[in-house]
C-alpha cells in the first residue's frame, strides 16, 4: 500500500526540512511526498526544489499563486498512493503514532474511505507556544454510515470537520466521486469538504489519539482580513448547506443531526 504527502508551500520554507524528516521518520516503505510551492514570493521554491533533489521519493510541483485549495487539488493529479494526506509544511505530527494508524489501515480487510484522527492546535506568539487546544474525536475504531451518521453534531462540535488536515483519504475514492477542493472558498473550505466527502463515503475509521499538531498563525488578522473578504456571507452558508443537506439523504431519522450542525454554523 502506498501513500501520498501532498504539502502546499506558500512562504513557509524554513519549516519543511524538519516536517520532511517527521514525515521520513515514519518509516513506511511505499510512500511519496508531493510538495506543492504555491507561487512563493520568498526562496520556499528553491528550499523545495533542494530538499527534493536526489530524492526519488519527493517530487516539487511550481504553479502561480492560486490558494491552497487549488496546491491540494494539484498535488492529488499528480499524486499515485492508495491513500492521501493533505498536510501543512508548518506543521508537526507524531510520527510513530501515524504509523500506527498506517497499519491498521493496511491490516484492515474492510475498504476505508477515510481515517479521522486526532490533532491539537498549537497556538504561538513570538516563536513560542503559549496554548495548545486538543481535539479528539468522539468515535473509536471502524464505523461504518450507520454507525457515524448519528454522531454527526459530536464530530462537529468536537471540531473533527474542521480541518483536512487530520485526516487521510483513499485516492481511488476521492478521484471516482470528483471529490476536489472548492478552489473559490477561502475560509470553511475544509469542512465543505470533509462534509461532501463524507456524502459519499462508507467506512470511516476514526482514532482518538493525537497525531497532528497544526500551528495556528501568529497573525491574529488574517481570519478578520479573510472574512472582510466575504461580500455575501449568506454565499459561504449556501456552497456549505449544499454539502451538508447531501448527508441528509444518506438517512431521514439523522436529518436533525444536520440540521443543528447548520444551526450552530449560523451562530457563528
């Protein structure tokens, strides 16, 4: 089984030699690593092209400054594993945790669609981490829609589907329903991602244990400069309804379940 690393690079070279040697460190055989430099106006280009020079198991992609939504759908084209991750180059993971979790999805005789995994939320200022906000999942073990489907607002509220970064992706899958990133969103597009993948999919494997550790930006005013951004607010709600609603055809005793997700999206 082989696995892919797609890793968009926009401006953030000095962190991808130590999350490359994380990723190496989890000793798999069969795996590649697809860096995706996303028009960087820094030297990250040239920090990418170094790193996968000589090495048959990276690859660097160059593409104009498109967003990280269109670096992942890039890297999916072009990535050949069974399964694929979208990872951050900023950010860490537990290496010998993850490996873990690759081989109980080798091991495992039941097709998984997708693996859910736990992941914290680093926090930093001036280089240094003052908070650390874990999220667990509240499932364990294979589940398939029967058993998922009605813990749909705890996967939600525990932030499960916030992010496509805590989870890993069976490629065939992906590609056979057309399941890419909306490239025109550029805040919540990884839960309308994760909730239209999850219309589709069967099996889920969900792991409580953290794994990744996502670094949340020392600028606080990005999200206010994303969300300005946003001329309709009530279009972001409609691109994401559209994708939950699909859920609610997969069972009609869990269309509440939706139903308060999209509620408590409203308050926020």
């Amino acid at each position: 089984m082989k696995f892919s690393f797609i890793i968009p690079v926009y401006n953030c070279g000095q962190y991808l030699n130590k999350f490359i040697c994380e990723i190496e460190s989890v000793n798999l055989h069969n795996y590649e690593i697809i860096l995706v430099d996303d028009g960087s106006t820094d030297d990250s280009g040239n920090i990418c092209d170094e790193i996968a020079k000589g090495n048959g198991k990276i690859c660097c992609i160059h593409q104009k400054n498109q967003g990280v939504s269109s670096a992942r759908n890039h890297g999916l084209r072009t990535a050949t594993g069974d399964y694929v991750f979208f990872f951050d180059a900023d950010d860490d993971i537990e290496p010998e945790k993850l490996y873990e979790l690759l081989r109980k999805i080798e091991k495992e005789k039941t097709i998984i669609d997708i693996a859910i995994f736990g992941m914290a939320f680093d926090y930093y200022y001036k280089g240094k981490m003052y908070r650390r906000d874990e999220m667990i999942t509240p499932l364990q073990g294979i589940q398939d829609e029967k058993g998922w489907l009605h813990r749909l607002e705890a996967l939600f509220h525990s932030n499960s589907l916030s992010s496509a970064c805590n989870k890993v992706f069976r490629r065939e899958f992906l590609i056979e329903h057309g399941l890419y990133l909306s490239e025109d969103m550029f805040i919540y597009e990884d839960l309308e991602y994760s909730l239209r993948c999850m219309s589709f999919c069967n099996n889920i494997l969900f792991e409580p244990e953290v794994i990744y550790y996502y670094r949340q930006s020392e600028d606080e005013g990005n999200a206010g400069r994303r969300l300005i951004r946003l001329e309709h607010i009530s279009d972001l709600v409609v691109r994401i309804e559209k994708a939950a609603n699909e859920l609610k055809t997969r069972s009609k005793e869990e269309a509440q379940e939706v139903t308060n997700i999209l509620l408590s999206l409203y308050l926020i």
